[in-house]
C-alpha cells in the first residue's frame, strides 16, 4: 500500500482496527520516527508509526535547515557527537544530492579579536580531521569582502571559510517516511496517541485517536518507541517519575535574497553576548538564526519566535552588515522551533550535550535527544534495542545507508537543467518521474521568488497526504516560510491548482485558507507586524 495514495488513511485505519497486534509501533513522525520506522522496516519487522499532527510538524521542519557537524560542540569539547554529526553530514551528502546540498561559511576576524585567529585555526583544522578531509581555508581582507560584500569591512583582518550542508529539513523526513512505505511500513499521521496500554507492569501497546474523525483504537505492539522529540516527556509520565527533557526554542527570521544578499552562509559571534549565529542562503532567502532559549509552552503548542528574540537577531544581523541598513520592516516571516535537548543542568542552554540517548523504561523504549544530522545511527541505536526481542530480526548495520538509491534518470526532462533535475530528485526520490508526468503545462515554471515549481503544489496535494492547508504550505512546499504574508497573494492560483487534487469544496477550501492565514498571522509573521494587526 502507498503511504500518500488515494483512500490510504482509510486504509491505515482499518488495520489498526483489525486488532492484529504490531512488531513495532513508534510514535511522533519528525526526523527520529521516520529514521527509526525506516531501521524497523529494513530489520524485517511490522512496523506503524503514528504522528499526532502532520508527518515533520514539530522540530523536524522548524531547524536551522542545516546538515552540520557542530562546530560550536567541537568548541564546548563534545567531541563524540561532532564526530559522529561530520561523518553523517558527508555520507548524507553523497546519498541524498538535491536534498542535503554543500554549503560554504565564512566566519571574518576583526582586529578586537585577533587572538582568537589562531584559536579559529585550530578548531577547523580538528573540524576538518574528523570528516578525513581539508576543506577549511584562510582569507585575506579583500578576499572576503568578495566572497560577502554585506559583512561590515572596519576593522577586517580576514576569515576563513569552511564547508557544511544545508537541507529542507520537512522534505527529508517525507522523503525517509515515502521510502519506508515502500518496503513495508505504515504511517499515519493525526493520529494522537492518548495514552500507553500496560499489561502486567510492561508496555504492550497504544490507544489512539484520530484527530480529525474521533475515531479510536487500541493498538497491541510487542514494542513501543518513544519519538516524540521535545514532547517525550509526556508519554513517559505514564512508565517513569523522573523527566529528561529540557525544550530549547531556536528561532529564525526569514529575508528577502535581494535585502540581505549572500552566496555563501556566514556565521558570526553576536555582540550582545558572543553566541554563534548565522545568516543561510536557503531556498531563495536568507535565514538567519538560530536563538536557544528555555521554551516553557505546553507540549505540542505551536512555537512562535518572541519579540525579544526577534529583536536579537535582528541587532546581530544588523550589526554585522551595517550598510544593509536592516530593519524590522524587512522580515519576510520567523518560525521557531523546539529542541528535543536532554537536560544536563547546564546554566547555558547553549552548553547543553546535543548526544542522542535510548532509554528503556517498563517496555517504553524513548528516543531522547540528538540531531537531525544523526538520525541515522539514533535509529540503529533504538533498533539495537529490540534484539531480545525480536532475536531473529535482522541486525541494524552502522554503516547502512539512509536513503535508497534513486535512478539517474529519475527527474529526466527536456525542460530541465542537471541543477533542477538534480534537486527534484533529491527532494521527491523516485516520486521525481511521476511527478513531472503529472505536471501540466506551464507548471514547471517556479513560482516567484522561490526555488519551488508548481508541479510540486500539485503533487503534493495529489500524493503526500495532505490534510489542511498549512501541511501543504508550511510542510511539504515551504511558501508559507518564503514569502510575505504567507503567500496570500497566490492563495487564488494555489487554490486552482491544488483544489480538485484534494477533492475539497468551497467551502472547505474557504475554511482552510481562513485557518492557514490566521495560523501564519499567529505564529510565522514578525512580531512587530502582528502588533500592527491587533492594533487594526
């Protein structure tokens, strides 16, 4: 069965309602669910993932849309998990071309803080041996004002440039949970699990809700893992006293490419407080971020970057390129997102251990913790776990790829060049052919001021599983991120487009748009520009 085809819902459910009991029921459908419902699939086990919103709702597409080994953790001393982060980030990079895509960053060094050149020096140089290869290099003055005319020239002794990747972090988990479905697995998102279900002291299994009908059912699994990320707490409440999690929001403000102009990311100390932060050339705009501050909402409450972290962000970037003259009228849109940070006690949230942990409580198995850069070893982690139990199971391989192979051809079309075919192949896998078949004509055009075609709007609504408008626009296209106000002025070419795929009436339609702008008001628009609003 297709994840995304016609009826699948329907489908999903019915077998959840069949009562047959499960291998493996994993819960939370971001980047740690998907990796451990893909590890699952190829151990030869039954294996249901269950999202209670969209499939990458949370964390996993409100990232910096970076791919990194984590210099700043290189410099704080966690180097096990830099280590293993490098190493992901180069294997994603040649299994997932178009998706996880090379990035170039400069870092400049001004005169107050000559010293620390040789400091730099040294931690790139130890970046560069933990990936096996020498891709640092220093810069003159002059040599970086022309790799990034904007950053502020007084003072300017040079930088140094180095490489990481960059991704679309929702994508990425569509692109694992589709592969997944093709070996075997289901998934099914709005689907809340309410509560565990435990017989003599162990877990045995789920009881879920279906957010959108009311539909419930109890679902017997030999196994249950925990990957709700930030939210792991709650469903441990139920197995365990002590909590682990310590939420960390990370928010970012979107520019337009024309008002903050970059060809390379480049990463910075804030002035305020000498944070690492960056500006990421990502998808036709420039993202700058990322904060990292204690988050006290509920679980499963929609982040929204705060007035003060706007204005924080804004006084570094600001501060950085000073003739760009940046001001908060120049914010296309913000999102933030929450950190799935196991807490160490830390003062600093920012020294906080980015390390991966499984734990095993009553049955529960939670996966706590981690990167999106390491999804893959976390996922062979907590499959390592279900050994006693399933002894025949085949043994997760450390070294086994994230991605399918994807034929060369996949995205082959006269109207497009080797980049376009390259990146719909990275973003959409072997979907890429049935995609362009689908296009018509004029749809493989992009839309204005994005890297996003039409074709893809369409495909999306027709095959991946799109509930509300928001998962079309903020999950599986990413307009409602790029654009002012949401995308609103295209709303009436989206809606021709995607309307009939979705078999939504007009008033559905209406219903939906209404939701998604107040959504995007509420939650992704600058903070000064929602001030505006309310005062109207």
């Amino acid at each position: 069965m297709s994840l995304w085809g016609p009826g699948w819902r329907e489908a999903v459910w019915r077998e959840l309602e069949g009562g047959a009991p499960w291998d493996v029921v994993v819960v939370g459908g971001g980047v740690a669910g998907a990796g451990v419902l893909r590890e699952a699939v190829r151990a030869g086990l039954r294996v249901l993932l269950l999202e209670g919103r969209d499939f990458a709702w949370g964390t996993s597409s409100r990232s910096s849309k970076l791919v990194h080994g984590g210099l700043r953790y290189l410099q704080q001393g966690q180097w096990r998990v830099t280590r293993e982060s490098v190493r992901e980030r180069d294997r994603l990079m040649r299994e997932a071309p178009g998706l996880v895509e090379p990035v170039r960053f400069l870092r400049a060094v001004y005169h107050a803080e000559r010293r620390r050149r040789w400091l730099y020096e040294a931690f790139f140089t130890a970046y560069d041996l933990l990936g096996a290869q020498q891709a640092h290099a220093y810069h003159s003055a002059d040599e970086l004002r022309r790799l990034a005319p904007p950053v502020a020239a007084e003072g300017l002794l040079g930088g140094f440039s180095y490489v990481d990747a960059r991704t679309d972090d929702a994508r990425l988990v569509l692109r694992l949970l589709r592969e997944a479905a093709h070996a075997g697995g289901r998934a099914l998102s709005y689907a809340r699990v309410e509560s565990l279900v435990q017989e003599r002291g162990a877990v045995a299994g789920v009881r879920v809700r279906d957010a959108e009908s009311g539909r419930a059912a109890e679902v017997r699994a030999r196994a249950v893992v925990n990957a709700t990320g930030a939210a792991a707490d709650v469903l441990r409440g139920e197995v365990a006293e002590r909590t682990m999690m310590r939420p960390l929001r990370g928010s970012h403000l979107v520019f337009a490419a024309g008002r903050l102009p970059l060809a390379h990311a480049v990463a910075w100390r804030h002035p305020a407080d000498g944070r690492n932060v960056c500006a990421v050339p990502w998808e036709g705009v420039t993202v700058v971020g990322t904060t990292d501050v204690d988050d006290d909402a509920p679980a499963g409450a929609e982040p929204r970057a705060s007035a003060a972290e706007t204005s924080y962000l804004l006084a570094g970037a600001a501060a950085h390129f000073p003739a760009l003259g940046l001001v908060p009228d120049d914010i296309v849109s913000t999102w933030a997102g929450v950190r799935p940070v196991v807490g160490g006690g830390r003062a600093d949230p920012s020294r906080e251990s980015r390390e991966s942990q499984v734990v095993e409580e009553r049955g529960l198995i939670t996966v706590a913790g981690g990167k999106l850069t390491t999804f893959r070893p976390t996922a062979v982690d907590a499959i390592a776990r279900l050994r006693d139990r399933f002894p025949r199971m085949r043994a997760p391989a450390r070294e086994s790829r994230a991605f399918d192979d994807v034929p060369p051809d996949v995205a082959d079309h006269p109207a497009l060049d080797a980049a376009s075919r390259q990146r719909l192949a990275g973003r959409h896998g072997r979907d890429a052919a049935a995609l362009l078949a689908a296009a018509r004509d004029g749809e493989l055009e992009t839309i204005p001021d994005t890297l996003t075609r039409w074709a893809e709007l369409r495909w999306a609504a027709r095959a991946e599983g799109v509930t509300h408008l928001d998962d079309l626009l903020l999950r599986r296209a990413r307009l409602g991120l790029l654009l002012p106000s949401g995308g609103a002025a295209l709303l009436p070419e989206v809606r021709r487009i995607c309307q009939p795929e979705l078999g939504w009436s007009d008033a559905r339609w209406a219903a939906e748009e209404a939701a998604y702008l107040a959504l995007w008001n509420e939650s992704y628009a600058p903070p000064v520009w929602q001030q505006h609003v309310s005062r109207g």
